[in-house]
C-alpha cells in the first residue's frame, strides 16, 4: 500500500527506484531519514490507520479498481489481437466491477477480495514469491501478456511467451473469480 511513500528527488544518476541509492543496502541507516518527509509519511499512515479503525466499512473501492483493470484490458485486446483472447478476463472484471458496484459488502468480504486480488495487482509472482526491489508496472500480473503482444508472431519467442501469457492470463482470471465469488457471498 505505501511501498514508495518516501520518494526522494530525482537525482542526476539513475536509480533503481525514487526511495534514495541507498534503499535496502547496508547504507540504509538513520542518517538517511528527512525529517519533513517521516512527519509527512507518519501523517499519511495516521490517517489511513484511523480510517481502517473507524469507518463503518472498509475504505475498500474494488469496483474502481475493475473498472481501471478493464481499460488496460481493452487496451490489451487491441494490442495482442488474435494471438491470445482475453474475453474471458473482460468478462470476469466486468462481473467484478458490477459486484463490487451494488455496495453493502462487510469486512470480511472486502478482505477476502483484497486478498484475493493483491497478488495480480502488485506482484510478478504469488504471495510464496518475493519480487525484487524494483519498480512493477500496473498489473504485473499482465506483463506476460504484454510481452507477447510485443513479439513478433510465429517466432520461437512468441510461442514461450504464449505459455507464459496463459498463466498469467490464468492466475489473474482466479484472482477475479476468487473476489468477485468473496463480494457475492
């Protein structure tokens, strides 16, 4: 939720992430921390933990989150053609956007479904996997399928990433049916 709150300036050299040079290296002391930026961060991580506490339901929005997953689909579809179908994706964000939108869902299935789902939304892997200190693109999950989408057809290349695609493709189709089945209780 908050893996990049304390982004440094950009620096003249590239880094590997906005969080300083020194961001899980032996360098990563005290000595580091701006103190502006751990008020702000500690502010920031106040406020959300109040939220969680003591609104009535969680502040959990799964239909927006749908509905952004279906434009990089739509986007997607267009770009992998007939290489690899999506419609089965399409329609199982769809299914979740329109569950998630009827509202009234308690915690615990809002739970269930983040549980469900943070995995495709913010991991290459799965929850037994650890990714590496790097910046991941929106829906990581997908990138399988963005690479295919950028292979040239036929190739060796195309037919790896085609496997590749379908199990990403896969994984992301049992997060959705898991939350939208978690929402629908």
């Amino acid at each position: 939720m908050f893996g990049a709150l304390s982004e440094q300036p950009p620096a003249p050299v590239k880094m590997r992430n906005a969080l300083g040079w020194w961001w899980h290296t032996p360098h990563d002391l005290l000595d580091k921390i701006d103190q502006k930026n751990l008020v702000r961060d500690t502010r920031v991580y106040v406020h959300t933990l109040c939220r969680l506490l003591t609104d009535d339901v969680l502040p959990l929005d799964f239909a927006t989150h749908a509905r952004v997953l279906l434009e990089e689909l739509d986007a997607l579809r267009t770009s992998l053609g007939e290489r690899c179908t999506i419609d089965g994706l399409i329609a199982a964000a769809t299914t979740l956007r329109d569950t998630a939108a009827t509202g009234g869902h308690h915690d615990a299935a809002l739970m269930q479904a983040s549980r469900a789902l943070a995995p495709a939304y913010y991991t290459s892997g799965d929850r037994f996997a650890h990714d590496p200190a790097l910046p991941l693109p929106a829906w990581p999950v997908l990138d399988p399928l963005r690479k295919l989408a950028k292979a040239a057809p036929g190739t060796d290349s195309a037919r790896f990433l085609a496997v590749s695609a379908t199990r990403g493709r896969n994984r992301l189709a049992y997060a959705l049916r898991e939350a939208t089945a978690a929402l629908s209780g």
